[in-house]
C-alpha cells in the first residue's frame, strides 16, 4: 500500500540553536565581581558566623558550669559546718 498524501507539510524539526551574544565587557566584569563576592562570603563570612556562635555557647557554658562548681564547693563546706559540730567553725 502507498503512504496516503494528506497535503500537510511534514513539521520541520527542532530549530537550530544559535549561539548567545557575547554581553559586554562591563558587564562581564561586574557579573565576576558579584560572583566573586559571594563566593567570598560563603566560603568565609558563614562559617566564622557559625563558628562565632559555637565558640560563643561554649564559653557560656563552660562559665555556667564553672559557677555550678562553686556552688556546689559552697553548699558541701556549709554541710560540712553544720553536720560536724564545732570542727569548721571560727576563724581560718
């Protein structure tokens, strides 16, 4: 059997990519610098911040725990003066 010829024209095919024009100098220069900017503060200005924050709830911590230390030094001493009679008492 023959192909029956409808008169429609077969659909071209994909058109052809041309290439995109080149941007202008400038422009290019100022894209780099943008790029290079963030690429500066991801690399650097985020991971001190995360770094500073770290460092930070560190020492906190560290400062509450040393307090909680004395406290406790504290509380054993005054158990000790009240629960040994006359042994911790008076002067040094």
């Amino acid at each position: 059997m023959e192909p029956i010829d409808t008169g429609a024209a077969t659909p071209p095919g994909p058109p052809r990519a041309s290439a995109p024009p080149i941007p202008p100098l400038p422009q290019m220069v100022a894209e780099l610098w943008e790029l290079v900017v963030a690429y500066f503060k991801q690399e650097t200005v985020v991971p001190l911040q995360k770094l500073g924050r770290y460092l930070g709830l560190g020492v906190a911590g560290s400062l509450l725990l040393g307090l909680g230390v004395v406290f406790l030094g504290m509380s054993g001493l005054r158990a000790l003066q009240t629960e040994t009679g006359d042994t911790f008492t008076g002067d040094w």
